[in-house]
C-alpha cells in the first residue's frame, strides 16, 4: 500500500518511509492512498487479544514490513500496559459504556500508537542503520507517551515542545523526570498552537528535516491515526448485535486526531452509527461541526489542557475526504485558513457527527454527577464528554487519561484524591526542561546543538 499527501504535491511513499518522515514536504498530512474495505475481514476478528486485533488490522497498511516481524513489533508495543484487557470496556448503565483507553505507561490514550510508533522507530534506525531525531508538539498527553516510547532507544533522540505553565504538573513531570539523555523537553512560550506552528515551520525547511533526519511524532504522523483506529474496533466488536446497530462513540478531542481514527474505520465498512465531539472551552470543532465556521479563536487556558488547541492539525485528514480527495481544494482551503485564520463550509456531515461543549464551569460538576450516579470517577477531559448525551444511542465514552493525573480538579469535586504509583514516584525527581522562545529559529539552535 502507498501513501499520499493531502496537499498532493508529493510523491507516494510505502507505510515505513511515510511513517519516519511524518508531515509530507508539501505540507500535507500522509493517508493511505486507498482505504482497505473490511466488511469481509472483521466478523473473523471477535474474540482476538488486542495485540492480535491490531496486528490484523496494521498489517493491511504495513504491506512493507515482514508479518512475522510486524507481529512482535505490535506485541511488544503492548506489553507496558498495567491491565490484561490493554482497553477495557465498562458497562456503567443500559446504553452507556466508558473505553478505558488509560492504563498504558503514561496513563493516557496516546500510550496506544506510540508505543508502537517508538518500536517503529527503533526498527527503522536498525534497518537503516542510522539515527532519528523525532521532534513533537503537546499539549498535555501526547509528549509524556511519545517520550516513554522512545526511552533509552538506541540511535534516536527526542524533543517535546509543550506550552509552559499550561500543562498540569503531573503531566510536565511524566516529560521533564524520565532523566534518559535522549530526551529533550521544551517549555515554550504561548500556547501549543504556537509550538505547532513552529514545528510545522521546521518541517517545511527540507535542508535541516533531511539533514538531521527529523521525523514527526504529533498525530499528523500516519502511524498515530492507525493504531488508534484499533480500540474503536475493539469495543464495538464486544457489543452485541443490537448495540453495535446503534452505537455512538463520544470523544474528549482537540486536535481532532482521535476522532478521526474511529470516522476512518467507518469509513473502511464498520457500521458505526455516529461520533461525538466533545470539547472544552476552547470549541473550534464544536463551533464547526454545529455552524460550519472553522476559525481560530483565542486559547483559553483550562481544567482540560491536552484540549486546549484551535487549530486541529488532523482536521485536514477529515477535509481531504470532504473535498473528494481533491489536494487542489485541500490547498486552497488551509491557504484561506492561514491568512483569515478561518473559513466557512455550507454542508456539514450531521448524518454522522454531533457536537458538544463544556467550559470550566461545567467540569467539576459533571465529575461529581458522574461519581454520584455511576461510582466511577472520571478526569477532566472525558468529563466533557458526559454532556449531553444521546439517550437514542448507545454510547460509548472514550475515557482519555488516568483521573490520577489531574488530582486537585478530582479533589475538588469529589472530596477524592486519586493516586497512581507511577505518579507518586515522579515527584521525587528532579524537573529538566529547557524554556526557550516558541520560535522556529530558537528551536532549530536548540536541535542542532542536541541532534543525534
């Protein structure tokens, strides 16, 4: 199988070349060239472990890697995971079921593809025998996963641009308390849009990409999207038939990368009923998915930080399918969006996707209602995602982080301090961060200085 840009001005590339170069040199976001069509492949696949499920499924995308080596590839992925199930699917009422998607090494949602995404790496700098310098963006979440999936690997070097100040403390310590030299945290100025734009501007200068073999670890790298993809199959294959006919998932999203994993899935021929965004306070997909207008606003800080995004890169994923695969208009579209920071669609896919948002305000509320009526103690991101639900749909909630991990937001509401031991260990170690400017040229210095 070939990958192609979404821009549509660069070559095709297999699944391990798309996957270590992560932005395409045209500025677009890498898909497959054709989505596989799994209507005849998934009934065989109930009652698979989950490393087995995802080893089926990427093995349809990962045509140049041998099946017997892609397969330890995914099963050691999977082996950090503190329980059995790796995503277990909890029954909290008739029609509502929370997808644990929290007990991998850092206690989030990311830990899924990046694992893996770390694994592929490392086989890439073996089979290449060269070094990588993976370079990402994150608001919360994804840096502390990224960094655990690169721990200590061989021939690879790390750097995790995060908003200084506006990631929870816990979240800032999984990053800055690993102490392994291959990892580089960047506290940056501003906010994590302003860190994804200078990361954006790094890969579009091919010298200094090529040069220090740079590759992407954010979602817009292809491996993220597709191995998230694998959970949403994994819980609507344990419903039963009349679930299944009716089910919607909800999803806590900023950067629209998560969501877009299960819409892609149906897109491949599962008969998903429907998705849900839902978002904090900062709404750019609640506003557009509702209004039709995609434009940025001002990032409010909040109780949810790893949603605290406006422009959600994997959004153009979503637009190039919208446009008819047209990377002409996909163009055109984002040359709009940078220069007005917005634009407008007059047909929006309500057949398919709704929308809800929570401010501040609303979220330690909704984690005290949810205590009380379910005795399940949620985090501030996946509280979002319990407003508004459809009582005509099945829902399945997806639970994105630890609560352990956000313990003054769940005291606060609960009277409850959640503690995971994995946790309680990081504050007892030093805090190594470097701050530094969100600039493009500040951090091509700090790059150059620290490449491996």
């Amino acid at each position: 199988m070939r990958y192609i840009s979404t821009r549509g001005q660069t070559a095709p590339l297999g699944f391990s070349e798309a996957v270590a170069t992560g932005l395409a040199p045209d500025g677009g976001l890498f898909l497959p060239e054709q989505l596989p069509d799994l209507r005849g492949r998934w009934p065989g696949w109930a009652g698979l472990s989950y490393a087995d499920l995802c080893f089926e499924f990427l093995r349809l995308f990962a045509t140049d890697i041998p099946a017997v080596e892609f397969r330890e590839i995914v099963r050691r992925s999977y082996t950090k995971f503190a329980r059995t199930e790796i995503a277990p699917l909890r029954r909290l009422a008739n029609g509502l079921y929370v997808l644990e998607l929290f007990h991998g090494p850092t206690l989030a949602f990311k830990d899924f593809a990046l694992q893996l995404l770390g694994n592929l790496y490392e086989r890439q700098c073996r089979v290449r025998q060269e070094t990588i310098n993976v370079l990402g963006a994150t608001s919360g979440d994804t840096g502390a996963a990224a960094i655990h999936g690169l721990l200590g690997k061989p021939g690879t070097a790390i750097f995790i641009l995060y908003p200084d100040g506006r990631v929870s403390p816990l979240q800032e310590r999984q990053m800055t308390c690993t102490g392994a030299e291959n990892v580089h945290a960047i506290a940056v100025d501003g906010t994590f849009d302003d860190a994804q734009a200078a990361l954006k501007e790094i890969f579009g200068d091919q010298d200094f990409r090529v040069r220090h073999r740079l590759s992407a670890v954010n979602s817009i790298n292809l491996a993220r999207v597709l191995a998230q993809c694998v959970y949403y199959l994994h819980a609507w294959l344990h419903l039963s038939a009349a679930e299944q006919a009716k089910v919607e998932f909800v999803v806590p999203t900023g950067n629209f990368g998560n969501i877009l994993a299960g819409w892609m899935l149906q897109q491949m021929g599962v008969p998903i009923s429907g998705f849900k965004v839902a978002t904090n306070q900062n709404d750019i997909l609640y506003r557009f998915f509702t209004t039709g207008d995609y434009r940025v606003g001002q990032v409010a800080p909040s109780l949810a930080p790893s949603m605290d995004i406006q422009a959600a890169s994997n959004f153009e994923r979503y637009l190039y399918y919208r446009m008819g695969c047209d990377g002409a208009k996909v163009r055109a579209i984002m040359r709009e969006f940078k220069t007005n920071g917005g634009c407008r669609f007059t047909e929006l896919d309500r057949g398919t996707f709704t929308a809800s948002h929570c401010d501040d305000g609303e979220i330690p509320g909704i984690i005290q209602r949810v205590k009380q009526a379910y005795g399940y103690i949620v985090d501030p991101h996946t509280a979002c995602a319990f407003r508004d639900l459809n009582p005509q749909r099945v829902n399945i909630v997806l639970a994105t982080a630890s609560p352990a991990k956000f313990p003054e937001t769940i005291q606060s509401a609960t009277g409850e301090v959640p503690v995971d031991p994995s946790l309680e260990v990081l504050k007892a170690k030093p805090v190594i961060k470097h701050r530094l400017p969100a600039t493009a040229a500040a951090i091509r210095s700090f790059i150059e200085a620290h490449a491996v």
